[in-house]
C-alpha cells in the first residue's frame, strides 16, 4: 500500500529532474532511469548539461532501448581520438607564440625586460590568435564520429514534439542568462528547430580543450557542466512537487543532502566513480558496465529511503 502511494504521488505531472555532466560518468544516470523506471516514477520537465543533456534528450524521447544503444556503441568505438591535424595546428600557434622567449635581449638583460617579455608572452599565447584560444576554438578531438552516433540514435522529431520539457545547459561565452551564474544558459529544447537543438546539443558536451567549441548566432557555447547550478534552475521555478537531482561526483555527498519535507532529492554516487578527467573519457565496456550498476542500485536505495519517509 506503501509503495502504490508513493508511486502514485511522484507519478503525478509534477516531478523534474536535473541530470549533471561528466562524460563517461553519465552512464550512472542511465542505471538511475532504470531504476525509476522499475518503480513506475515520471518526469514531466527534464534539465541536463553535458552528457546529462543527452541522457535528457534520450529521457524526453521516452526511449530507454535507444539510449542503451546508444551507450553501447559509445563503448565499443574509439571517439575520442586525438586529431592530427588540430594538434598540428595547435602546435604551430604555440612554437610561435613561445618564439618571443627566444627574441635576443639588450646588454645587461635588464630585470624589467625579462618581466615584459614574460608578460608579453602570455598576453600572446591568451590573444584571440593564440595557441589556447585555437585550443579552446577547435580542441584536439573530432566530434563527427560522436555526432554521427548521437543522430542515429535520438529522435529529434520526437524531442521536439514531447510534452515533456527539455532544458539544455550550456556555457556562453561571455554571457550568460542565469544571474549570479557566469556564462551560464539555457534554452528549452521545445523552442528550438532541428538544427539549433543538434548544435546545443552538441555545443553542451563541448568540453574545454577536448571538443570545438560550437558558434550559435553571434555567440559561442561551451560544456554545459561548466554552468550547471546544483540548485536545479529552471527546474525550482516550476512549481514541482518533486526534483531529483543526479550527480556524477561522489564528494558532494558533503553538501547535499535528503530531508523529509524537501522537495530536491539528491541522488550522489555512493563511491567515487572517477575524478575530471580520469573516468570522463573511459567509455570502456567496463567501466560504462559499473558505473550503470552503481547509479541503478544507488538510486534503488534512496527511492526506498524516500518510501519509508511517506
């Protein structure tokens, strides 16, 4: 009788979710979805950056099958190679730029000098034609591979036409539409034409030094993780009577956490699932495998906390 109340609570058409970035680390959320799933819970609006922006899409798309393809392709194919012909252009911005150190100095090698050079230098490398802007620009990873599975996989037509919200996360640069949050936007996906949902979409998961960075208009976007409040805006503002929010990292179990009465339910992985950028890019079978199992009983434990609090 328990579990049909609450079951029947959270099904109502007021419960958001709000799924955090982290590469390969998403795969927790998909072990999440299954687990909700098992326990008859819906979501009515969706928020998502990075790869939680996908796993969203997937989710507003309603098709948990696809997005298990999808992860399993994402497994088995190398994506993330390194492109040759961006870490050459990379490399020739940066034998430029670091040529300034080898420009001859007046007699006596005054101090000042050497700090102006210095300065000079990095001014150079951080100039709009630098080495780290190409980086930030182009990153050394080419994406088509990754676009190309991600199209074959999610339903546009379906995202689109959901009566379910999808909030796509971003970061603008400069800009941004949240206050206090700099950089930090996003758009509802249901506004958008196929076109712009596929680049924000893609510009969500453009992480820094890793992916291009995707131009929309007159402004360019970057990984959505980068603006990603734990405090699940815009979903806070909608009125729900339940927002679960999945994070990919395990030490913010230090700073949230579940209270009867609170309409946000954390769910934290229960073990460390790896740190920026030592499971971010491992889509091996494997671990892709764990970090589902994790997020599915994780998930399973909190939902049944949250059934003995009703």
């Amino acid at each position: 009788m328990r579990k049909t109340a609450f079951q029947n609570m959270i099904s109502k058409p007021a419960n958001g979710i709000a799924l955090e970035g982290g590469g390969a680390k998403g795969a927790y959320q998909m072990g999440a979805w299954k687990a909700f799933m098992e326990m008859g819970i819906s979501f009515q609006v969706v928020s998502g950056a990075s790869m939680g922006a996908i796993n969203g899409a997937f989710m507003v798309q309603g098709d948990y099958e696809r997005a298990r393809a999808f992860w399993t392709e994402l497994s088995e194919k190398r994506l993330h190679l390194v492109d040759v012909k961006k870490v050459k252009g990379f490399a020739a911005r940066l034998i430029t730029d670091l040529g300034l150190m080898f420009l001859p100095l007046p007699l006596g090698k005054l101090r000042w000098i050497k700090y102006a050079r210095t300065f000079t230098l990095f001014m150079k490398i951080f100039s709009e034609k630098g080495a780290v802007s190409y980086l930030l620009k182009e990153g050394l990873v080419n994406t088509d591979l990754l676009g190309e599975i991600l199209w074959s996989h999610i339903d546009l037509q379906r995202v689109l036409g959901s009566g379910t919200g999808l909030y796509i996360f971003a970061h603008e640069t400069p800009g941004g539409s949240i206050p206090g949050r700099s950089g930090a936007t996003f758009i509802r996906a249901q506004d958008l034409d196929e076109i712009s949902l596929k680049s924000f979409l893609m510009a969500s998961i453009a992480f820094p030094l890793m992916f291009p960075s995707v131009s929309i208009g007159d402004k360019t976007y970057r990984d959505g993780d980068l603006a990603f409040p734990d405090i699940p805006f815009p979903l806070r503002d909608k009125n729900l009577a339940r927002i679960f929010v999945l994070h990919s990292k395990a030490w913010k179990s230090m700073l949230h956490k579940n209270h009867p009465g609170n309409p946000i339910i954390h769910i934290i992985p229960s073990k460390n699932i790896g740190t920026l950028y030592q499971k971010t890019f491992d889509f091996s079978p494997e671990t892709i495998s764990h970090v589902m199992e994790l997020g599915y009983q994780d998930t399973q434990n909190i939902l049944r906390v949250e059934l003995e609090r009703i």
